[in-house]
C-alpha cells in the first residue's frame, strides 16, 4: 500500500499557498506603501519618504520576480543511471567511505563500519515509479 496515494489532492492546496502569499504581499503593500508612505510624499514631500518608496518597490519587484521564478521552474530530476559515489567506489574496491565517518581531531572513525554499511544499503534505493536510482532521503516520485 503507497501511502502517499491520499497526497495526490494537496495539488490544490499548493495553489492556494501561492494564493496566500500573493495576498500577503498585496497586504503589505497596502499597509506601506498606501497607508504610511503615499500621505508623507503627497504632503510632505520629503526625501526620505521618496528613498523608502524607492527601496520598497525595487524589493518588492525583486520579491516578486524570485517568488514567480520559483513557482514556475521546475525543480529537476535525478539523471538515467544515476549511482551513489560509494556506490561505484564499492564496485572498484575502494574503501572511501570509511574516511568520510573520520573525526576531524584523531582521525578515528566517529560511526562503526557496521553502521556504515547499513546506511550505504538502505541508501542504494531505486524508483519503480521512474525505473531509475534513487538518491539517500528522496521521495521524488512518491510525493
């Protein structure tokens, strides 16, 4: 049984979150921009109210631009035939792994081999979703 079958409806919800945020920042613009920096530049006319005005929608617009960039983009996806680094150190018969465990003041191994070889096994993980590896901790398919 998968149990991330029941995560397939939270797409909409990842919807509303951009919703969320686009309504926050419109929030905020009100709260700044209308509220206390458009009386003080109308009336006023100072210069710092001018630099806030200006700094505030340079931020603003480069908010925006990342957020949207980030929304849009997508995120990648692990390359065919991907294998552990280990892994294929493995197949050749190095043994680097070990050094990778080493504290840094006596050189001596901080994890026991056993540990070392029970995570190497649970990190060698394949996709029957994408037929392809799958890195340690990667749910990528699955969610």
């Amino acid at each position: 049984m998968n149990p991330f079958r029941l995560c397939s409806g939270l797409k909409v919800l990842g919807y509303f979150m951009i919703l969320i945020v686009f309504a926050i920042v419109a929030l905020s613009y009100y709260a700044v921009v209308l509220l206390t920096l458009a009386p003080h530049l109308l009336h006023a006319r100072s210069f710092t109210s001018f630099l806030s005005f200006l700094t505030f929608h340079i931020l603003l617009v480069l908010l925006m631009w990342s957020y949207i960039k980030v929304v849009i983009q997508d995120p990648g996806s692990v390359p065919e035939n991907w294998k552990l680094v280990s892994e294929q150190n493995i197949e050749e018969g190095n043994s680097v792994a070990l050094t990778d465990y080493a504290s840094i003041e006596n050189n001596t191994p901080t994890v026991s081999t056993d540990q070392i070889e029970r995570r190497q096994s649970q990190s060698r993980g394949y996709c029957s979703q994408c037929q392809n590896g799958k890195p340690p901790r990667c749910h990528h398919c699955s969610v």
